[in-house]
C-alpha cells in the first residue's frame, strides 16, 4: 500500500514522482529517517512522464563543461546509478558509446571532447582514429571517419530505477500519494511565526488538503508553473500571504522527440549506443542510435515543439500550453535562429525517410524498410528570455527559507539522479534547515 502514514501534517513535502523527486524523497529519509515525509504526484503512477519516455542511456560526462555542475553531478551519478542496479538487481548493461564523426570539420570538435572527457575523468576514453578501428567496435558503422568510444555507457530503465526509489522512501517510513495534483500552496502567516507550526498548506486540485512545514518541488514539465505558486499573492484568505520574490524559475518550453525502431530481426544491426559529433550552432544533439533494456533499439530522436506539456501525439493540443509557449520570447529568439534545422526536425516529423537519412551517414546498410515508427518523449526545455537554452541545473528558494524548487533538471538528469538527490539534500538542509526539525 502507498500510504503508510495516515494523515494531512508532514515535516516535508515533495511535489514530484519522476526520477529526481522519488530520488531526493528517498535520500532525505536515509537522512533524516525521524521526519514525516510525503511525495505527491498528479499520475496515477511514479515515472509517468519524463523518467519514463527517455532513451535509458546511462551517460559517461564526455559533452558537459568541466567544473560545471552537470559534469560534477553526472561524474558521481553515473557511479551511483551503476552500484544501485547491482544492488537491487535492477537491469542495466554497458552497451558502450561511439561518438561517430562522418566528416572531416568534425574532427577538432571530437578532439574537444575528448578532452573534456578526460579533464572530467571518463574512464578508458579512447579516440579511433581510423574506420578499421570504429568497425571493431561496431561492424556496420562504415559511414565513420573517426569515432570517440567509450565503453562505460550504459543503459537502464529509469522507469524501474524511479519506482524502486519509491519504494525505498516507503520502506523508509514515507508516504506517497497519487493523483495529487497541485493546485496552490497557501502560506499561513499565523503558523510562520510558530517554530513547530505548519506554515504550507498545499491544496490539490481535487480532494483534501495537506499542510506541512517544508516544501521541496521536482515538478519536471510544469517547474515553473509550480515554482510560480509560492512566488505570486495568495488572495484566497486575508490571514495567509506569500513569501517574498526571489529571480523568477527559467521558464518551460515543451519539445515533442519523436523515435523510430528497428524492426524485429534487425536489432543486431548496432551493438551499442552510436552518437554524432555535436554541432554548438544547433540546439540540440541530432539522432542516434540507442539499444535499450528489453533488446529493441530506438532512432532518432527529432525535435520540435510540443503543443501540450504532457503531448506525446503530433495531434495532442492544449490551449494553455501552446499560449503559454508562444508567449515565451525566448521561444521565438530560439526559432528565429535556427529556421533552417526547425525546418529540417519538422520534415522528420512527417517523412520517415528523412531521419533514416541521417541515420545513414553512421550506418549507411540502414534501410526504411528496417525501420518502423516507435515512441514519443516530452523534453522540459528550459530557455532564457534570449534564446539561449538554459543547460545546467538551477534550483531556486524562497526567502523564507521555507521552500526549494528544483527547476531545471536537463539531461543527464536521470544518470545523475541520485548525486542530484544528495546535492538537493545538502541544499535542504543549509536553506530549509531540514536536519533542525
């Protein structure tokens, strides 16, 4: 059973049941095991949206700036990720990775990244500088010039890596509730001035309420939206009010990544994870070539814009999402410089043929008729009011030192999940004061 501790008063509340929410909620009660804690998730089910329509690559920290705080997380994530499957058994395999470049300009930016990897300690990091040795590594990769491999890569399913979280932090004595989606957080100004008082009344959209003194939020697709509850005016009492405005959370732009899969029988055309060379004018990585958990192989993906947070189809619509995106002037920045390649991911949209293509200057023996279409995943796209995309994590508080909202958590975000469970914990207890309660 998901409840465990019957009751509307918790020392902490989490908004979230993807991978980081479910991880921080498991890290906090190995922590502080004495604190009531509770994780509420709108689905009916933990990993329902991002932690669950991703690729499954558990990455090495090859692309990210070293010293930043992805490349620090990710170093110790992808450690963690790989000694907690071991330990509960949970599937996760070293397929390896090929960073493939097919031309000739490609060959200083994979230099770079071989050095970022090493300055970022990737282990057993190997430039190929040939295509005998790229095809040793993958036989039908003869589209390759030159290729960075590196063979910790893996893959897992992050959708069974986050339920097992959950049921550590129930096994941990904490509470999960489902179909809790939040609506507002109230903040009581007669319980803020009481030291055991429960200041935070956050109220679903349908059913009861709970109050508890401590907030963190991992709300992936709609961060912001929820990071906005505790930043404007409460008007619904006279008695309540709302912490005081830190900066405003980056806002949300969906993006739709559409896949294909190999069919059935063609699966042995790739042994592991093939790459392409990251070009820093575009916004976003290209396709790839990514083998998962159950044996199917997944291509692509494209990148458009999603006309729903939660769309997964060309067709699902929502109003609000697509006014909300449109209203972003970051969105229209980002799209006025990159027509050519919005152009380009939109083809791919609708001719098949297009991103097998692409995929062809890896394996050029790739057919269309290897292929058919496969899943849809909803990236959280955090962008800058210039256009820029905001890469790396940022996690806001409130000046009450009463709430923490975690609001952009980019890839390699379920990689790193458990290292970003125990920075989000360090913060809590610094701004949130978690161990004093």
């Amino acid at each position: 059973p998901l409840s465990t501790m019957p009751g509307h008063r918790f020392d902490l509340a989490i908004v979230g049941g993807g991978i980081v929410g479910a991880a921080t909620a498991r890290e906090v009660t190995k922590r502080w095991p004495k604190l009531r804690c509770l994780l509420l998730e709108k689905e009916s089910g933990l990993a329902r949206h991002q932690s669950g329509h991703n690729s499954g690559v558990i990455h090495a920290v090859i692309y990210y700036q070293p010293g930043s705080l992805k490349a620090k997380l990710c170093v110790r994530g992808m450690r963690l990720m790989y000694d907690y499957c071991d330990a509960r058994r949970l599937p996760c395999k070293k397929v390896g990775k090929l960073i493939v470049a097919t031309r000739e300009d490609e060959f200083d930016r994979l230099a770079e990244l071989k050095r970022r990897g090493e300055e970022n300690r990737v282990p057993d990091l190997r430039l190929l500088t040939n295509q005998s040795e790229i095809l040793a590594v993958e036989p039908n990769c003869t589209g390759g010039l030159r290729a960075l491999h590196s063979p910790h890569t893996g893959i897992a399913d992050f959708g069974a890596v986050t339920r097992s979280f959950g049921d550590d932090f129930l096994a941990s004595g904490g509470e999960v509730r489902l179909g809790f989606e939040l609506a507002s957080v109230r903040f009581d100004s007669a319980q803020l001035s009481e030291p055991n008082g429960y200041p935070l009344t956050l109220q679903p959209a349908t059913g009861k309420s709970v109050s508890c003194r401590r907030l963190i939020t991992c709300a992936g697709l709609h961060s912001d939206r929820v990071a906005a509850m505790t930043l404007t005016k409460d008007d619904a009492s006279s008695d309540s009010k709302t912490a005081q405005s830190p900066p405003p959370p980056p806002s949300i732009v969906p993006f739709r990544g559409d896949y294909l899969v190999l069919r059935p029988g063609r699966e042995s055309l790739v042994r592991g994870n093939i790459y392409p060379v990251p070009d820093p004018r575009f916004p976003f990585l290209g396709v790839h070539f990514t083998p998962r958990i159950d044996g199917s192989v997944w291509l692509g993906p494209n990148a458009v814009l999603a006309f729903k947070r939660e769309g997964y189809g060309l067709w699902d619509i929502s109003a609000r999402d697509l006014a909300d995106a449109l209203s972003k002037p970051g969105l229209w920045r980002l799209l006025a410089a990159n027509i050519g390649p919005g152009l380009r991911e939109l083809r791919r949209v609708i001719d098949t043929g297009a991103m097998v293509e692409e995929l062809r200057r890896f394996v050029p023996s790739l057919s269309r008729d290897d292929v058919a279409r496969g899943p849809s995943g909803v990236r959280a796209q955090a962008l800058a009011d210039t256009g820029a995309l905001v890469d790396d994590f940022v996690i806001v508080g409130d000046s009450e030192g009463r709430v923490m909202h975690v609001c952009n958590a980019p890839s390699p975000a379920a990689t790193s999940s458990l290292a970003i469970a125990e920075f989000v914990a360090d913060r809590a207890n610094e701004k949130l004061g978690l161990g004093l309660l």
